[in-house]
C-alpha cells in the first residue's frame, strides 16, 4: 500500500453574494447601485468603509444615491439598515425599481390567461427549423430576499430605472431594518437622552447578528452583507449630550466596521456647520473619520451665482442630452489596506488621482448619472455661430425671355 495521499485543495469560504475583490489592494467591495460612483471610488464601496455624501442645499440629489444604495441592497439579497430621524419613510414610493423584479409584479395580458408552455401559438417564427429540437424553459429571475436569490448569480450592480418603483412585494421578502424618529426616542431614556449612543448600540447589535469577522459561522452557512444608511446625519434632529457626539459616534462606528461584513453610507448636510460662508473645523474632522468623502454641489442650491457659461447649462432652452445639474467633488477617496486609492488604476473617471474635481452630475428621468464636465459651445446650440453664405448676383433674363427671343415679344420657338 502506498503511503502517499492526494492533495485535496482546501474548500475555500464562498464569498458573499452580489460582491467582487478589488484587483489592487484585494478588499472586498459592494456596489453603491451607481455603476458611474462605484467607478470613481475605484470599484465599488469597500466592505468595512465609510461613505460620506455632503448635502447640497435646497435640492435631494444625495436622497437620490441613498435611494440607489437601499435598492441595490433589496437586489442583492444583502441586510438593510436604514437610520432616520428627521422625516417619515415610504420605501414603496422612494426606491427605485429594476426590470428584474419588475416583471414578476407585472399586470396581466389583456386575454387574463397565461399561454401553456404546448400551446401552438408559442412557436419560433424566426428560427423554423430549430422548432424540433428540445426546447429548454427560461427559468425566471429568483425573487430578492428569497433563498434562491443567495444562491444563484446575482449581478454585482442592477440596473436600476428612476421612472419605476418597486414593488411592495419585494420590500416585505428583503430583510430591512428601519429605525425612524420615533424608534429612537423610546430607545434614548436608557442612553441618558443622546441619540448618537442609541443609534450605535443598535449597529452593534446588527453586527453581532451574523455579520462580525470575528465570530464563525455556523456550519452550512453563507456569508451575507450588511449595509447602512444613515440618513441627514447631524442635521437638527439629531441630538446628542456633548457638542462631540457625532465624532464619537463616527469613531465607534468606524471601529465597529472594521471587523465585520458591512458597509456605510452618511448623508451629512455640511451647509448647517458654516459661519458666514466658512465651514467650521468640525466639518474636517468629521471626513477625517469616512474613509469616502464626495460632496454634491447644484447649480439650484448653490448661493454663490456661477459663470455665465455655466448658468446656460440650467436654462430651460438648453437641450436635456446637455444639462448638468451640479458638480462632484471628490475630497477623499478609500484607502483601505492600501497606501494609494485604486481610483486612479481602476477608474475610467480618472481625474488625475482624485486631485483635480472635473466631475459633473445629471439626473435623467431613467437614471443617475456622473460624467467627466466640458463646457458648452459658446454662444450655445441654438446661436448660429457660421454666417449664412451670400447667393452670387447673376444677372437673370426677364420672366418670358428665351433664346433668341426679344424682351416684351413672343419667343417665336415656344409652341
């Protein structure tokens, strides 16, 4: 008998569903639901970071990517956890839908009567001559939240579409948690009146639920993403016991993301920490503590009257294909397990490192949008800008006259 043994390769834990490693510093990454904003951050949003969105004033773009974030989580199969204080939540009437599940909560044909897989009228007109051979039955797409959808091959980023909702049906399959203003308050007389602290108890508390790396899973058990959404973050509504409760509270939280399988994403509405137009040092301390900072600055929201070139842009003349609705700027970009961001390897944005903010937004009537800023035509699309060529003055017989015929007389060869 021989005693040499084949070497079985070891089973390898599978990775979470809807994820993808990134190529330059091997940390895995989720998708904020903006394929363009997963480009700029150098793939996606890595898992244990931080996402910082800073508010524009008078304008809802950031509830619009916090919108993408909460569907690409319902698609993904993924936990949700949405914190909101300051306004009432319909998850039906705010989240955008995809054509996936879109189908399954279809109305139905006209005739009220689903055709049977032999019917006749269900044949190739096309390709006649495959009719005999076997037939394989398109399976549909598995429904989100549903154990199917963990198994099977879930699409790193959905395509979602702005002028769909989605339906009821797949938010009550999803697993979401939503703590609103009213949570928080029967939950603040344990924490001594600060909401920071009861918020970050109750991410805790998610985390330890299936979601730490330090803990082992059960056996026969996948991993699973956690995401957060923190929504206004800071704004008048939240209320803590010192003036440095949201920078403690960021800093516990970022520890507590570092080990686990989760992923943040903050809107913070940086407008309220400014004094006579200069923000306050707390606003740099506060990205110091996100490991992403964007911030999302509109021509409507802005108090500072952009260039006259710019302002042409907001026009109501102005063609839709060539609107931009505001600029993004880019104040920090992920690092995680890495000394450089992978956006400038990675990104097909790429600005220059993150170093040079060219960066311009538009929301479509479909979709969210983030593309590279060039500045209109001069004069813009509806100026001629070439003048009219001059007709050539030739001298023109008089209306009757023909060849060899006398002005004011019949040509004698017209018959």
């Amino acid at each position: 008998m021989s005693s040499f043994r084949k070497r079985l390769p070891t089973s390898q834990p599978k990775p979470p569903p809807a994820t993808r490693v990134n190529p330059h510093s091997a940390q895995l990454l989720v998708s904020t639901g903006v394929p363009a904003l997963d480009d700029v951050l150098g793939g996606g949003l890595p898992v244990g970071g931080v996402l910082l969105i800073e508010q524009d004033r008078q304008t809802g773009y950031s509830n619009t990517l916090l919108a993408y974030f909460a569907s690409q989580a319902i698609a993904a199969g993924h936990k949700l956890c949405i914190v909101n204080a300051d306004r009432e939540l319909h998850l039906a009437s705010q989240l955008p839908g995809w054509a996936g599940v879109s189908r399954s909560a279809a109305e139905p044909t006209s005739t009220g009567t689903k055709l049977e897989q032999g019917d006749s009228s269900d044949k190739m007109q096309i390709a006649w001559r495959y009719q005999n051979l076997p037939r394989v039955d398109g399976q549909s797409e598995p429904d989100p939240g549903s154990s199917a959808a963990a198994t099977a091959d879930t699409p790193y980023c959905e395509k979602f579409d702005l002028s769909m909702r989605i339906p009821q049906a797949a938010i009550d399959r999803a697993s979401i948690d939503v703590v609103d203003g009213d949570a928080i308050s029967r939950a603040m007389s344990s924490t001594g009146g600060d909401m920071y602290k009861c918020v970050l108890d109750k991410i805790s508390a998610l985390i330890d639920d299936g979601f730490s790396s330090l803990k082992p899973l059960p056996p026969n058990t996948e991993r699973n993403i956690l995401r957060i959404e923190l929504q206004s973050l800071g704004s008048g509504f939240w209320r803590g016991s010192d003036p440095n409760a949201i920078l403690k509270f960021l800093h516990g939280l970022r520890g507590l993301l570092r080990y686990s399988y989760a992923a943040c994403v903050i809107s913070f509405p940086a407008y309220l920490y400014e004094e006579a137009g200069v923000r306050l040092p707390v606003v740099r301390r506060i990205e110091h503590l996100c490991d992403a900072v964007i911030e999302l600055e509109s021509f409507e929201g802005s108090y500072v009257t952009p260039p006259s070139i710019v302002a042409r842009q907001i026009k109501g003349e102005a063609a839709a294909s060539q609107e931009y609705h505001g600029f993004l700027h880019i104040h920090k970009l992920p690092r995680l397990n890495s000394l450089t961001a992978s956006m400038g390897r990675l990104s097909i944005l790429q600005t220059g490192g993150g170093s040079a903010n060219n960066l311009a937004f538009r929301l479509r009537r479909k979709k969210f949008s983030i593309e590279t800023y060039h500045l209109p035509i001069e004069g813009g699309v509806t100026e001629r800008r070439v003048p009219a060529k001059e007709e050539p003055k030739t001298s023109r017989l008089p209306s009757g006259a023909g060849c060899g015929s006398t002005p004011g007389r019949k040509d004698p060869l017209e018959f």
